[in-house]
C-alpha cells in the first residue's frame, strides 16, 4: 500500500493552518508544520511534526525539502493586517512577495510541483457587483491585496513555464473555532469583528465600535460575508485532492455567499454569550465597502464543496467556547 501524501504546512501554527492541519491529520496525511512562529504559536501545532523554520531563508528550505518527501505545500504563512500593510508595506512585500517567491523556489529545485495558495477577497478591491464572482476585475486598494495579486500572477506563470500546478483560494472572512476548542483565533493584536465583540462579551475590552452606522445597507451597517474556519478547511483539502489527482490550476472564491452586518454579529453575540456587549459609535474608516459577500458556486461545482457550519450562530458559539478556553490558559 502506498504511503500517504506528506503535505508541508507553510504558516501552520497559525489561525487557518492549525485547522487545516487537524483536518489532514485526521483523514490520514502526514503533516510537516513549518513556521516561524512570528504570528504563529507552537501550541497549535498538536498534529504532525513542527519544523521551526522561515520561509525568507533558501537554506532552511532546502534542507526541508532534501530531507523529507513532500507531495504538495499548503502556504498561510502571510501577514494580513490590510491597516499594517499600508503603514509599513515593505514588511507585506518581504514576506508576502519574497518569501514566497524564495518558496516556490525551493519547491521548483525540489520538483514538488503541487501548491495551495491562501489568497483574499481583497484582491477585487471596490466591489462592483454583489455577491462577487472569481472574474471580477482586481484591483485591490491595499498593499496587502496587492501582494496577494501579484503572487496569483506569479502562480499563473509558474504554471505555464514549469508546470507547477496550484489552486488559489480567496477567502472572504475567516470566523469560528475548533469545536473541540483544541485550536481558534488568536492573534496579537486581534483585528477580527466577532474575536473583538466576544472580547467585550467578556469584560476583557470596554466595548466594540461600530465604525459607520450610514452605509447603504438595511441596518446602516458594513455586510461581510462570514465563512466557518472548518469550511474552509474542507476547501483546502478538495483543492489538494483536485491537484494529487492530475487536475489543473483554478482559483477559487470561499465565502458563503450569505453577508452579516456588523449589528447582526454584535446581537448574534449577545444571544450566544448571555452578556451585554458595551458598544461605540465610531465614524467611517476609509476604504470599508458597504458589502463584501462572494460567490462561491465554482467551488461548489467543481469542487463538490458544501460550507455546512457557516451559520453565523455556529460560527459565533464555536468562537466563543474556543476563546473562554483558550483565555483560561493566560
């Protein structure tokens, strides 16, 4: 019997990585977890074996790769603070761009040719049409969005001239836990909604603000469409499926298809938690669109993929038993 795919886990002690690593493990991969741990935290990586290492050093990964066989690479080692990537862009475009770059280098030497890419919705920018197709122009408004699109390219072309096949996956907003609590969000500092909102459910911050209360939408507040972290990872492994059976590059939209304002998650919290949750009212910030919702249907159709726990009550209650667990550690 042939041994089983060894995927590489770029960033996987991370918020989306550990998820995705627990789901592998569980269907039976071998996991290797490399990261830096700059973001990451190495009590996340409970399956698999961890690899402390940096995607930016060539010779980190080559000694990974001589010393191990690896069937595909999983990458979500990026900084994504969209606030950040405009204040200090180098920082986005060292890691995000070169580190990659330095990456797929690596995995050309090696002839690993097999490459799952956590993109972002932000690479579309303004939306000009709701729920938001994969076709859409792109044109994202942030360094962040724009290292994100300039990698996609860089994908295309490495697909054309070397034969690396990848799927790249644009995630709308990644929410909700673990339901086992054995990992979740946490990030430092924490720029999430629903995090924030249960912050303040908590009493561990005031309150949350609203930023904007006169946007086109029922209730005056920013839409976004929310996606289980569980969905997502389920995603991710029908894309590496797709590719270890011979299929081709693709992009894909991950969203549910479905947005919540941002008063729709303050009062789904306040239901799940039992608490009140202080709240400010704050003025627009530049740059929020009213609605970011994205059209999921080619994942759906091509991948077979189902988001079944992305209602925003699930998503809000795993949240929440994550977080009391994880704060209980502190």
């Amino acid at each position: 019997m042939p041994p089983q795919p060894t995927i590489l886990i770029v960033g996987g002690a991370g918020y989306i990585g550990s998820h995705v690593n627990k789901e592998l493990t569980r269907r039976g991969y071998r996991t290797l977890v490399l990261d830096n741990l700059a973001t990451g935290h190495r009590d996340l990586v409970r399956w698999g074996e961890f690899l402390l290492a940096d995607m930016n050093f060539a010779d980190q990964l080559r000694l990974i790769f001589r010393t191990h066989r690896i069937d595909a690479v999983m990458h979500f080692a990026a900084f994504s603070l969209v606030g950040e990537s405009v204040t200090d862009p180098q920082k986005y475009y060292q890691n995000n761009v070169a580190g990659t770059l330095t990456l797929l280098q690596a995995m050309h030497e090696a002839g690993v040719r097999r490459f799952i890419f956590s993109s972002t919705c932000a690479t579309y920018g303004i939306p000009t049409t709701i729920p938001i197709p994969e076709d859409h122009p792109q044109a994202p408004i942030s360094p962040y969005g724009r290292a994100k699109l300039m990698v996609e390219n860089v994908l295309a072309d490495y697909d054309a001239a070397y034969d690396m096949r990848y799927v790249s996956l644009r995630y709308f907003n990644a929410a909700g836990a673990d339901p086992d609590a054995e990992c979740g969000e946490r990030h430092d500092p924490e720029s999430h909604l629903i995090p924030l909102v249960l912050a303040a459910a908590a009493g561990r911050r005031e309150a949350i603000t609203i930023f904007g209360n006169d946007y086109d939408t029922p209730d005056g507040t920013c839409i976004r469409d929310y996606i289980h972290v569980l969905d997502l990872a389920d995603a991710h492994i029908l894309a590496l499926e797709k590719l270890l059976q011979g299929g081709g590059s693709c992009v894909y939209n991950l969203g549910f298809g479905q947005g919540h304002s941002v008063r729709e998650v303050i009062e789904t919290a306040r239901r799940v938690t039992g608490r009140e949750i202080p709240v400010i009212q704050g003025y627009r910030r530049s740059g929020d669109p009213a609605q970011l919702c994205g059209d999921a249907s080619r994942a759906v159709s091509e991948l077979g993929w189902q988001p079944s726990r992305s209602d925003l009550e699930y998503i809000v209650r795993t949240a929440w038993n994550w977080h009391k667990t994880d704060w209980t550690r502190e």
